[in-house]
C-alpha cells in the first residue's frame, strides 16, 4: 500500500487507539460495559420474542449459534487470539446474555 495522507492518519489513529486500551481500567470498563449490553441486549431479545410467540424457536436458535461460535473463538483459539480485546468483549457480550437469558427463565419460573 502507497503511504498516502490517510493511510498515514489512520496508522497514527490506530497506534493511538491501542496505546489507549492497553491501560488496564480502560480495558477492563470496556469488558464491564460489554457485559452489561449483552444483559440489556438478551433481556430486549426475550421481550420482543416473547410478545410474538412466533419467534421464539428461531431467536433461540440464533441465540444458540452466536454462543457456540462465540465459545469456539475463544476457547478453541490459541492463546494469541484470546488476548485480542474484541474476542474479550465478544465473550463478555455472551456472558451477559447467558446470564440475563437465565434470570428471564427464574423470573418465569417463580
């Protein structure tokens, strides 16, 4: 690739962003506010699915894969790719889904 103006801003843009999340508090608020949207994103999911009862079987198919594919990154990786931020928030994300997913069925249940 030819070193252009915007090739050049967005190495430096990139560098920049990198030095910024390798601060440990900051990578951790990230992983934390992923973990609450995918509380937040399970828990609209189920709602809406539940309201049209037509959805349920295919958003829970859906839900299924995204976990399973989610797992697979992470945990069938090598240590390399685990250590990348956005397999992290990934994890994160289905973490809190998994978690709110099961509350809902506790909510139900009583």
């Amino acid at each position: 690739m030819q070193n252009t103006r915007l090739s050049t801003l967005l190495d430096v843009t990139n560098r920049q962003v990198v030095v910024w999340l390798s601060n440990p508090w900051r990578r951790i608020s990230l992983l934390i506010i992923s973990l609450l949207f995918g509380y937040f994103f399970a828990s609209a999911i189920s709602t809406v699915a539940g309201q049209r009862a037509n959805l349920d079987i295919s958003v829970a198919a859906l839900l299924l894969v995204f976990t399973e594919v989610v797992s697979r990154f992470v945990y069938g990786s090598s240590r390399r790719v685990n250590q990348s931020l956005l397999i992290q928030m990934l994890n994160s994300l289905k973490i809190g889904m998994t978690y709110s997913l099961f509350v809902e069925a506790f909510k139900l249940g009583s």
